[in-house]
C-alpha cells in the first residue's frame, strides 16, 4: 500500500548514515617535502620533533636522483 510505502520511506530517511568506512583509513596527518638536488644516490633519514627531543628515522633504502627527472619517495611511520 502507498501508507506502508511512505513510512518505510520516512524510516530509511531517518536512519540512513553515510558511509564513512574508508574515511577513517586515511591518515591523521600528511607531510610533504620538496628538494631540489643534483643528480646521484642519497640516504636521507627523517627527522622528528616532539617531547622526547629530535629523532632521526634513517629510510631503509638509498634513493637515487637523476638529471632532469622526478623522484617521489613515499615514507610511513606508524
């Protein structure tokens, strides 16, 4: 009947909620750096700042830069 089907309607509407799920797999925060450097292999490290003083997070791996190109290294910290 049109009654049953406005009030299924007006319930769905009530309590739809958007779903958030892969909202909440993104990251609390995004750091970005940009360096311009000559070509050739580099070890950069991480360096943080918080209430234990300064840390240095070596990256396991050496990135190796070359002329005219562009070198995205992705580093995450759990």
């Amino acid at each position: 009947s049109q009654a049953l089907g406005a009030l299924v309607n007006i319930l769905g509407f009530l309590f739809e909620q958007a779903d958030t799920r892969l909202w909440r797999t993104l990251p609390d925060s995004l750091w970005l750096v940009r360096v311009d450097l000559p070509a050739g292999e580099y070890a950069p490290e991480l360096m943080t700042r918080g209430p234990a003083g300064e840390r240095r997070h070596p990256l396991e791996e050496p990135v190796q830069v070359r002329a005219g190109g562009l070198t995205v290294r992705s580093v995450y910290r759990y």
